[in-house]
C-alpha cells in the first residue's frame, strides 16, 4: 500500500471534485424506477406525490359511474425536472396490475422480461466499436413494489413476484393505501411481512458492503426497520390548521401524507431521493446489470467456441 505524504505547499488538486461536480451538473442526472403491484393500488399517485409533481396521469375513478381503467401494457414517461440547478432526468414505468387473474401464473415474466431488456439494449450499446461517449442509461435503478394492505400476509404470487424481481432489480416494497389499516394493524402487518420475507430467503435493498462506514451500515439498518414503508400518496391539498399541505380527507379526519405520525412517505421520499439515489444507481450497474453482463458474455464466449466463425449477439 503506497506510504499517504502531504503536500508542503497547496497544490490545487482538492478542487477535483468541484470540476466533478461541475460537469455533473451539465451533464444531469438519470433515474429510472418501475412501479409493480396489483390495479387499483395508487402506483401512478404515488411516483407524482414523491416527486411533488404531476408525472403520470392517475388511473383513478373520478366517478362512481366510470368505469375502470388499467395500464393494459409496460408504459415508460420520461421527464426532466429541475431542483436548485440539478437536472434529474426521471424514467417512470408503469406496469399493468399483476395478479388480477384467477390464473396469475407467469403474470410476472413481461415484467422481468422488460428488466432484463434495458440490460441487454444497454450492453449492445457498450459492445458497440463506436460507441457513444455516453450511453443513454434505461437500465431499471429501482422497483416500488405495490403491497395490497390486506392485514393478514403477503399473497403467494406477492412472495414469488418479489423474489424473482430481487434477482434483477433494487426492490423496495410498500404498502399502498395505509391509512385503510390503524397505527396497531399497520405495526403487525409490517412484522408479518419482514417474517415472510427472511422466512423465503428474499433479499431486498439495501445491501451493505465493505466499503460502507458505521454511519452508512446504520443507516442502512434503519432503513431495512422501516421497510416495507406504509405510505398514503395524494395530489390534493387539505387545509389543517389553516396551513396547506397535502393530505386525503375522509369522514374521520384528515391524513396528512407529510406527517410521519400519518405515514411513512417521508421516510420513503428521503430514502429514494436524499439519501439513497447514487446507491441505487450504483447497485444497478455494479450488482445486477454486472451479474447479467457476465451471463451474457459467458454465453457468446460458449457460443463461439461451439460454432467457429459464428458471430454471436448478446440477447
């Protein structure tokens, strides 16, 4: 290991990670996150609620007369948005509801299926002999995982589901709609989940790793206390007194999204944006999207030696 010597006079080379910073800033900033649960979860309402904007129009009833709509197909919106000069360039997915059927067997492969498809498209483009300086990234940095707030356990297709996305994607589960559950029911519930999930051996985010100091791995910890998080999204601004927030009102009150004695949005809303989004991004290209590189180039290196002068593409 190299001898660590200080310098006898200023050099400048501390100022690296302002001209860092600086092209960072110019260049901006790209997160793409799939939402996956059954219809009628408030996916849509939720991402808008997160990022305080409306991103994706809502899937909702506006009268009891209407009559449903679904997502019917994997549907991506790209925004831009703008936040003291950082430029995020935000990729939402919305996905159909899942197990909605009587038969729900395979509902989870066209997910998985368009996963693995931003890995592949991004790695034919890396392979690419002239390729961009730049690769425009689609790879899937986060997967909110929708939980029906039944009270009891996760369904079957829920446990399957959320093992197979763990393997190819950063899953954080939540439980939609929390404020259908008391404070006592909620706690349970969340206890229940956590028990299931070790039970079958499912592995979510975040990982820890030993580059991590004892204030990340606390962090982390802490967070993996909280999961899933029991949120309750909402565009609409009630009143409480007399102040502006945003907030569901129904005939026992008012659930103030913002208040971490209602729910855990804000828990949720910092994790994926002030705390945890460069790790997100980071896992993505250092763990999953690595793991499925090394599977695909161990292929085409099988491939061609089982048929020489065979050109081989990864799938």
């Amino acid at each position: 290991m190299a001898e660590e010597i200080r310098a006898e006079s200023y050099v400048g080379f501390d100022t690296i990670t302002q001209q860092i910073e600086h092209k960072l800033l110019k260049r901006g900033f790209q997160f793409n996150v799939i939402a996956v649960g059954q219809t009628g979860m408030g996916k849509s309402t939720l991402i808008n609620t997160i990022f305080a904007s409306h991103l994706i129009d809502t899937k909702g009833r506006f009268a009891s007369d209407e009559p449903v709509r679904q997502t019917t197909e994997i549907q991506a919106v790209s925004h831009v948005i703008v936040e003291n000069g950082v430029k995020l360039r935000l990729n939402i997915v919305d996905t159909p509801g899942y197990g909605d059927q009587v038969n729900n067997e395979g509902c989870w492969d066209p997910i998985i299926k368009y996963i693995k498809d931003q890995h592949s498209a991004y790695l034919r483009k890396e392979l690419t002999a002239m390729r961009d300086r730049y690769i425009q990234d689609t790879r899937i940095h986060c997967c909110l995982y929708f939980i029906n707030p039944t009270g009891h356990s996760l369904r079957p297709v829920d446990v399957i589901v959320m093992k197979k996305l763990s393997e190819v994607v950063n899953v954080v589960p939540v439980i939609a709609k929390a404020d259908s559950l008391t404070i006592e029911e909620r706690e349970a519930f969340k206890i229940k989940i956590r028990e299931e999930l070790i039970y079958h051996n499912i592995r979510l985010y975040p990982f820890d790793t030993d580059e991590y100091d004892e204030e990340e791995l606390q962090l982390n910890e802490s967070i993996r206390n909280i999961i899933p998080f029991a949120i309750v999204g909402s565009e609409t601004n009630v009143l409480i007194d007399g102040k502006s927030v945003r907030g569901r009102k129904n005939r026992w009150g008012v659930v103030n999204v913002e208040d971490p004695t209602h729910c855990e949005f804000v828990n949720l809303r910092d994790f994926l944006t002030r705390t945890h989004l460069q790790d997100l991004i980071e896992t993505t290209a250092q763990i999953h999207y690595e793991a499925f590189r090394s599977k695909q180039l161990l292929a085409l290196k099988e491939g061609v030696n089982q048929r020489p002068g065979a050109v081989a593409t990864p799938q």
